[in-house]
C-alpha cells in the first residue's frame, strides 16, 4: 500500500493511504505571525504553510501530539471540522472538548484507535513521550508520539509510520521496537515554528 506524505509546515503533516487521509498538529498560520506556548511565550512562525485549510482534501482524522499552539493553533481551532475525529493527549482532549470538538479521543500510552475506510484499515496507537526535563514537566503538556498503521481490513501487508511527537529522547522509547518489529517511515519532530 501506497503512503503519501505531504509536508505542511512545523510538524503539520498530511498523510494519505488507501483513501484515508489524516492530518497530524494543524497549524496553519502565516509567516510572521506568532504561536502562544503559554506563559506568556510566544513563538514566531517562520514560513508560510505549504497549504491553508481550504485547500485540505476531506480528513478522516486528526492526530495531535500535544495541545501547543504551534501544533494546534488559532487557525485550526476556527477553520477545521469540529466533528472530526482527534487523536490525541487525555489533557489535549479535554481542552478540544471545552473549545466545541466532541470527537477528540484522549488516548492512553499504548492505546489504540482504528478507523475503517472501504477495504483499508488504520489502527493508530499512542506511543511514549515526553515534552520537557523533570524540572519543566509542571510548564509544558503532555505530549505522545503515534503508531500509524496503513494495510487492508484483513491485517495482512501493513506499512507502519512512526511519528514522535515533540519528545526528548527517553527511555521508554525503547520499548517501541520490542512492540512493532518494523517501522516503514518516519515523521520526527525537530522544534521550531
């Protein structure tokens, strides 16, 4: 099975396989224009996103590492379907919630979701991570990288893409390769706005 990935901007990814199409960390605001990370941080978005909301072909779901305003912004919380499916952080959820997206899915490490398309099966599974040292745990939310596995509804032939979410490197990660014995692609998080 075919994927394709379609670079956004920041960690905002289109990701197509088997006619289902999801969106990971939407952030769409324009060059120049600030992201609020909380407490009065902001951070300065550098580029211009390589495509706007309209221009997004229907989504089935959105997987959101963490709740950061420069991976769910502004933008994303007024222009995208508030009836999609979001997958994402237990604390992620509950603010999508409050801001009107009922379907946002707080997941639990190692927690899975599937979404069932025509003859193409998607089985989503939240990962470990961490967003900050110990000592900037209290300031920064939660945050998980995801599983992505692309194949047809029987099971066979699936094609796995790793996305990290904005994670420093942890020991739990190394239990990922003990618990997916191959991993096709990868979509890593490198910071910046």
């Amino acid at each position: 099975m075919e994927i394709t990935v379609t670079f956004v901007g920041n960690a905002t990814t289109l990701i197509a396989a088997g006619g289902v199409t999801l969106l990971t960390d939407p952030n769409f605001l324009h060059r120049g224009q600030h992201a609020y990370l909380g407490y009065g941080l902001v951070s300065k978005r550098r580029k211009e996103p390589a495509l706007s909301v309209e221009e997004l072909p229907p989504l089935d779901a959105i997987v959101l590492s963490h709740m950061h305003g420069d991976h769910w912004d502004r933008v994303a919380q007024q222009r995208l379907d508030h009836g999609l499916t979001i997958l994402t952080t237990p604390h992620a959820a509950n603010r999508l919630h409050r801001r009107g997206f009922g379907e946002a899915l707080g997941m639990s490490t190692w927690q899975s979701h599937a979404i069932t398309k025509g003859d193409t099966s998607v089985a989503m599974t939240s990962l470990p991570g961490r967003h900050a040292p110990v000592w900037g745990h209290r300031l920064l939310p939660p945050v998980m990288g995801t599983m992505v596995e692309f194949g047809p509804v029987d099971g066979s032939s699936r094609r796995r893409l790793y996305i990290s979410g904005d994670t420093l490197l942890i020991e739990e990660l190394d239990d990922i390769p003990v618990r997916f014995d191959s991993i096709d692609l990868g979509r890593l998080h490198l910071g910046g706005t």
